[in-house]
C-alpha cells in the first residue's frame, strides 16, 4: 500500500554521477558539475552502469549480473540506472549548490562557450554557488513587476473587496469589524472621507487575513493601491517561496525556477494577488507551513544521517530522540494564522499533521527500525500534535484579541463581545470572553454549513481543474470615447479564471503525481498531492453550497509542483544521453513558453485593460466563461 514516506528500497531518488561522457545538459552549473539529475526522476536500479552498457550490472562479487531485456530496451531512450546512494545520502541528500557544496572553483558552462559568453572565473564561481537564491529572487522580482505595475486599477471596489477593505479599515482603527452607512463605498471611492462609525457588525470570517489588508491601508491610505498592497506583497513572496520548495523537494534550481516563473504568471494567482480578498492570504500560509515542514524534514533526517553513520542501525533507530523542531513549530505558527484568516485551514492543519508524522516513520525506516509505526506513534506523534494542532490552536485564539479587547458593553464592542455577560452556564470556570467567542463561532459554522444562495459565478470544484466557471470581479462596457475605447463598443473585465493552458496542464501531471506516488513511492509525489488535496477535496463535501472558483488559489501553489515534476522528467535525470536531454528540454521548454503565451493573451483580462469587445469575445473560449 503507498504512503507518503519513503521506501528504504533501491528506488529512492538520490544523487546520482553523471555518466563519462555524457552532455551534462541544459540545466544549472552547479547542479550539472555534482551530478545530481536535474529531473524528479528517481533511479530505479542500484547498478553502475551507463548508456551504451547492455551487458549487465556490477554484484557484490565485482561479477556482471545479466540486466533484464526491458531495461537494456529503456537504455537505448536514455535510460541511466543511478549508482546507489550511501544511507546518509538516501537520508538527505545533498542540495545542488551552495556554501560547502559548490566548489570554490566551477567550470565554465560549455554552452555559454558556445553561444561566446565568457564569464570571470570568480564571477562564474560566484554565480553557481549562489544561484540557488539569485534565480529564484529573479523570478519573484518578475512576478513582483507584474503585481505591482497598475496596482490600483480598476479604480474601484471591485467584488468582495467591498467586505474586506473596509473591515480591514475597522480593525485597525476600532479593533473590530463595523456596520457601515449605506453609500460608504460611494464616499470611501470619491475621497470624501471614511464614514467609520462603531456599531459592531456580524462577520464570519476570522481577523487576520484583514489585519494583513489593513496594514497596506495604514501605509498608502483608503483606497483601491493601499487595500491591495499587501496582498500584492504576499503574492510576491509566494514566488520567492514557491521557487524555494521546490528547487529543494526537487534538489534542482533550474525546477525550482521553474515552479516559481509558472507561479508567476498564472491568472488566478495573478488576479487574486491585486485583489483585497482572503483566499490569496489564506493561500500564502498553506504554503509557508508546506515549506516548514520540508526544511524540518531535511533538518531531521539529516540529525538522523549523522547519528547512524554509514548503515541503519536497528536499536539507533528505535531509542532515537529527534529534539528540539522549531521549523515543526514555525509550521504549527502557519497554520494557525491559515485558519485565523479563513476556517478552511482546519483542514491543513490535520493534512499536514499526517504527513509531518508519516515522514518521521520514513525517516525511522531507513535509519532501520523494524517497527516504524509503533515507534512514530511513541516517540513522535505526541511532538507533532503539540507542535501542529496545539500551537495552531494559541495563534488562532491569540488572532482574535481586538475582540477580546473591546468593550461588552452592548452595541460598544465586537458582535456578540456581551453575549456571556450575565448568562448563567455549567462551566463557570471559562471566562466570559472565551464562552462569547464559542457561541459566535457556533453561529459561523451554521452560517457556512447552510449558506446556498444562488450566484452568477458559483461552480461546482469538479469543474476547477478544466477552469469551467471562472469568477468576474469587475466588469464595465465603455463605449467609443470612455475609459480609452477607440471603436464603437469596448470591454473592461478583471476575470478570476486561471492561465487555461497551466490548468490543463496541471491535470494531466496530477495523474503523472498519482503513479509515481502509487506505483513508484515518490514520497516528493505524495507531497504535492497531500498539499492539494487538502485544499481541494474538503469542498465536496459542501458541493450544496455557494462555493466560487476563486477558493481554488489555495491549491494552486502544489498544482505548479505537480507540473513542475512533469518538466523535471520530461527533461530527464542529468545522466541521460545528450539526445535525450536535448529533446526533453526541448519539449518542456516549449510547454512553459506556450503557457507564458496563454497568460499574456488573457493578461487584459487579468488586469481590466479596455480591449475592444471583439477580442474580449476572443477570449471567451467557453459559453461558461461569460
């Protein structure tokens, strides 16, 4: 049965020797100069063989072991079978540059020779040793060029900002949300002044996400830039983050790159990181809690490697402390403030708590435990609960203390801060403000249970991954003369609908995701898919509910880590043969320029540009997407 931990069995992805002779391939200096495949392709031998080799396999006695038809038929596509790991490298296997792995000295890259570039030898050396953060801070620059470029247009309240912005604006002027006036958003747009005022409102969703919102309102004021800011910023950094994970889940910089230019430009993540809505936010400590819980792991088995030495050691294995976790913790922190800003979070919060613990029994399996459940239930399922539930638990009540601090005196304070006061109750021993929140948060879960109301853009999520019902936040139709129209009749839409050609994409390498979890226990596989299936599948079971597509942005990050794994083995592992290589590169190559292109078409789309309606009609590929 798979799991997501990983096998102690020659088919683990390791570090791998290119082959003599062998085209290094397109792929990052110091990747290419240690070896280690560029590709997610895991080796699935323990011999020393190269291309060409047909006779067979090095066994313990130095005598050729005959190697079966099929894989010396894989052999002539560019199959290299890997030398096997040692038991420190299987545990953690080396990053592919860096301080104390890059060399001092790196070779120049043949194909910069060849297209006449000559770099300083330092420079060079330089490059290569940093290219782990200099690529992926170029990418984040690029996607932060692309956020921030027109950030206040439309010049309006677009869609659910109309909630968010000003109860942004409430938190940080009163310490809670308010009823606004009716024409707020008339005043609030023509810079007539903020009509605050202190009648609580009713609101069901938790504060920090629109603490966040508010901190760019404080910065640059009332208004569309200022309400967006700091979206915009976590949108940015999600790049960074992105670019990141999986240059280490992947032990490839050029696949993070990858994974962070992918980000960059698709649509959903683009809109909803220029709009002043939750789900961005919600999605950013998703995915800094994934990122957590991957440096843990590397972390751990590391301490692991370094305690058991060349070989598992069975009673090592069994008595071993794993200590002190603080990147657990700091996951633990994250997912907290994911369910402060939207409930969906709770469903993160067991996700990866099953995965952090599933890891820990991979790690025991390979240092040799003959028992790894029973000894993961002992010594570590009580950490990680602590670490994951218990701390999210203090944050996300921790989130909520403007409404703790505001006045119970009725219509003074928070909705539903007097609730408590004077209410006779069987549990005298909890305070007041904590039985009040309880009974608000009663209310909340009814609230979302039985919300149906029919809406324009509601979607059912087994039509996300196709895009079937994209989600418009503005819409306007200027005629000849207005907002830039040239022609007779023009459109102006900012549409909530991801880059089509990257979806569809994405759910071809989910399927590439569920063999190589199930057929050949990638653990990286099993990863992606535990971080999209808990933002995914938990809104079947509300598909009675007004639900949107926009929801999706939270699962978005792992759906470009289930293509950016499709890339790495459409390249192939660094020792394959050049044509191989070649072609793949080719291949993937192409598929990332097509969808670069598929963003760029929709971008006035993206952005509400004022296009002329024959090519928004263009745009409009599907009778569901107007």
């Amino acid at each position: 049965m798979p799991v997501l931990t990983d096998q102690p069995s020659s088919a683990l992805p390791g570090p791998r020797e290119a082959a003599p002779g062998d085209d290094p391939g397109p792929g990052p200096v110091s990747d290419r100069v240690r070896g280690h495949a560029e590709g997610p392709e895991p080796s699935a031998g323990t011999g020393t063989s190269t291309v060409g080799d047909t006779a067979g396999d090095t066994g313990a006695d130095g005598a050729r072991e005959p190697r079966p038809a099929w894989l010396r038929g894989l052999a002539r596509f560019g199959y290299t079978p890997a030398l096997k790991a040692s038991q420190a490298e299987r545990l953690a296997p080396p990053m592919p540059d860096g301080r104390g792995v890059t060399p001092k000295r790196v070779p120049p890259s043949p194909l910069l020779l060849r297209l006449g570039i000559s770099l300083p030898a330092p420079l060079w050396s330089w490059l290569c040793r940093w290219a782990g953060w200099l690529g992926p801070l170029a990418v984040a620059l690029f996607a932060g060029l692309l956020r921030f470029t027109g950030l206040g247009q439309p010049n309006a309240i677009i869609f659910d900002e109309t909630y968010y912005a000003k109860d942004a604006y409430a938190l940080w002027h009163g310490g809670y949300e308010i009823s606004w006036p009716e024409g707020a958003n008339d005043k609030i747009m023509a810079g007539a002044g903020v009509p605050y005022q202190s009648n609580p409102s009713y609101v069901v969703h938790p504060p920090v996400g629109k603490w966040i919102i508010g901190a760019g309102e404080q910065l640059f004021g009332m208004n569309p830039f200022g309400w967006r800011f700091a979206v915009a910023l976590l949108g940015t950094l999600s790049v960074l983050m992105v670019a990141r994970i999986a240059r280490r889940l992947f032990r490839s910089t050029l696949l993070g790159c990858v994974a962070g230019l992918l980000l960059a430009v698709d649509g959903l993540h683009f809109v909803l990181s220029r709009s002043a809505l939750l789900d961005l936010v919600v999605m950013f400590w998703i995915l800094a809690a994934f990122g957590c819980l991957l440096l843990d792991r590397d972390r751990t088995r590391a301490r692991i490697a370094a305690r058991i030495g060349d070989g598992p050691d069975t009673g090592l294995a069994h008595r071993i402390n794993l200590g002190w976790r603080p990147y657990r913790i700091a996951a633990g922190v994250c997912v907290g403030l994911t369910c402060a800003t939207k409930w969906s979070g709770l469903y993160v919060a067991a996700a990866f708590g099953l995965l952090t613990v599933l890891w820990d029994v991979g790690s025991r399996r390979l240092a040799g435990a003959s028992r790894p459940y029973l000894w993961t239930l002992v010594r570590d399922a009580v950490p990680a609960f602590v670490s994951i539930v218990g701390t999210s638990v203090v944050v996300y009540i921790t989130s909520w203390w403007g409404w703790f601090a505001s006045s119970t005196v009725p219509n003074q304070g928070g909705y539903g801060r007097d609730w408590a006061v004077g209410r006779s109750t069987d549990f005298p021993w909890i305070p007041e403000g904590l039985r009040a929140l309880w009974h608000y948060h009663s209310t909340v879960y009814d609230f979302h249970t039985h919300l149906s109301d029919p809406h324009t853009y509601q979607s059912n999520p087994w039509s996300w991954l196709v895009v079937g019902r994209p989600v418009s936040f503005f819409y306007e139709s200027p005629k000849q003369g207005q907002a830039g129209c040239t022609v007779s009749e023009c459109a102006r839409e900012v549409l909530g609908i991801g880059t089509p050609l990257l979806w569809w994409t994405g759910a071809v390498a989910l399927v590439y995701c569920l063999w190589r979890w199930a057929v050949r226990r990638d653990w990286r596989a099993g990863a992606v898919l535990c971080g999209l299936a808990a933002g995914y599948l938990p809104w079947f079971v509300y598909q009675q509910r007004t639900i949107f597509l926009f929801y999706a942005v939270c699962f978005v990050p792992f759906l470009v880590l289930a293509v950016t794994m499709l890339i790495g083995a459409m390249i192939g592992p660094a020792g394959a043969s050049r044509d191989r290589r070649i072609i793949g590169s080719a291949g993937a190559g192409l598929l990332v320029l097509l969808i670069m292109w598929n963003f760029l078409f929709f971008y006035p789309l993206y952005t509400g540009e004022t296009i002329p309606m024959d090519d928004w009609r263009q745009r409009m590929w599907f009778n569901s997407w107007i």
